[in-house]
C-alpha cells in the first residue's frame, strides 16, 4: 500500500481522493508515521447524514468535564512526544 504523506494531501487533496475513488488503497501519514487508512468505500455512500457514523459524531459527543484538549497533548497521546 502506497503513503501519502499530510503535505502533499493538502496540495492535492482531490487528485488524491480521485486515486482512492478510483480503487487505489492509501495510507495517510502525519509526521512520518501512519495516521490513517483511505480507500475506497465498498457500496455507495448514504445520502442520508443521519445515518452516517462519520458525520453524526457531533450529535454523539458529550463534552469533557476537564475542559478542551490542547493540540499539543494531543500528539503527545497518540505519538508520545510533543
């Protein structure tokens, strides 16, 4: 499986996601490890957001007792440096 690294996602998000949508699988990689799968989605997607686990996450969301998380200890959780 080919890597694409966040940089040239954000240059060209959409040529990217044509590949993907073309059937190519891809790996997204933030900082020189992997982030996060894409690929192409098995049958069509929902035209229905309610439906949609994605897009229906703020609807879920409770907010944290603690207050917002920093940017900064969010890399620290996932890649254990800040």
């Amino acid at each position: 499986m080919k890597t694409v690294t966040m940089l040239k996602f954000r240059q060209d998000a959409e040529g990217v996601l044509r590949r993907v949508a073309k059937g190519e699988r891809l790996v997204l990689s933030h900082r020189g490890k992997p982030a996060a799968r894409l690929e192409p989605l098995a049958g069509s997607p929902s035209s229905d957001a309610r439906n949609d686990p994605f897009l229906g996450i703020a609807r879920r969301a409770k907010p944290s007792s603690k207050g917002k998380t920093k940017h900064a200890d969010i890399d620290q959780i996932l890649y254990g440096r800040r």
